[in-house]
C-alpha cells in the first residue's frame, strides 16, 4: 500500500510539474521583440513633419537657348536641403543643383542643352537631407510640361 501511495504521489507530482511548467515560464520568462508578421515598410528619421516642394503644371522657356527664366526654390520654412534635377522623359539632364538651402533658390538657369521649339514631358526630381546630419529624409519626382518657343 505504501507504494502505491508513492507512486500515486510521484505521479500527481509529475503530472502537476508537465502541466503547469509552461505557464511558469511563459508568465516569468521576460519576452523581447512582438509575435512576427512578416515584413513592413521602414520609416526614415524625418526631423520635421512637413516639407514643402514647390511645383508647377507647365514651364515656359526660350527655344535654342541654355540661359532661362524659371522659379525653382527651397521654401524657406523647410529644415532640409534639396537636390533638384530636371529632366526630359527620354532621360536627358537639363539641369541640377545639389545642396539648396532653406529660402535660396533660382530665377534664372543655364540648360545643360538647348531645346528646339516644341512641347517636352519633363519631371523634376527633388531628394531632401537633413541638414544636420545629411541623411535623405524625403523626396519626390513630379510631371510637367515644357513649352519651347
């Protein structure tokens, strides 16, 4: 009889230990990091929460010329710097500025080449950096037209 109440014990006892370890370790253990879901996107070190980029829908230049008119700025409000490049939709570089500071900009630019007369699909692309550490924190690219005459 008395091994049979040793037994029962040593049973109880282990049945007890399997059923309940997990809960121990699971409400004692520390957990680090979140149940995985797969990939999201990764958001970039932003150090203010608006920048503003100026656009325009059509840009009107003088054919077979480099020297042009145009407005093309950083917005003084903002708290970056501003890569610009203008390019035709066949790829050509018109013309780029690296490094424009908060509140400078153009009124006047000279083409890398000369446009004959006509109506060009163009896009402006803008990449902005921090101006304290220089990291890329924004950008954009946006359509417009370009009319020669």
């Amino acid at each position: 009889m008395k091994y049979k109440r040793l037994i029962l014990i040593i049973v109880v006892f282990l049945f007890a230990a399997i059923t309940l370890s997990p809960l121990y370790l699971s409400e004692n253990k520390e957990h680090v990091g979140e149940i995985w879901d797969g990939l999201r996107p990764q958001h970039r070190v932003v150090e203010n929460e608006y920048i503003a980029i100026p656009g325009f829908s059509d840009l009107y230049m003088r054919a077979d010329y480099n020297s042009q008119n145009v407005n093309i700025y950083n917005p003084k409000e903002n708290k970056c710097s501003m890569n610009i490049e203008m390019l035709l939709d066949d790829g050509t570089l018109l013309w780029c500025v690296c490094n424009l500071m908060p509140g400078y900009g153009f009124h006047d630019i000279n083409l890398l080449s000369t446009l004959d007369r006509g109506v060009y699909d163009a896009t402006l692309r803008i990449k902005c950096f921090s101006i304290n550490t220089g990291a890329e924190i924004n950008g954009c690219s946006f359509s417009f037209k370009i009319i020669a005459e």
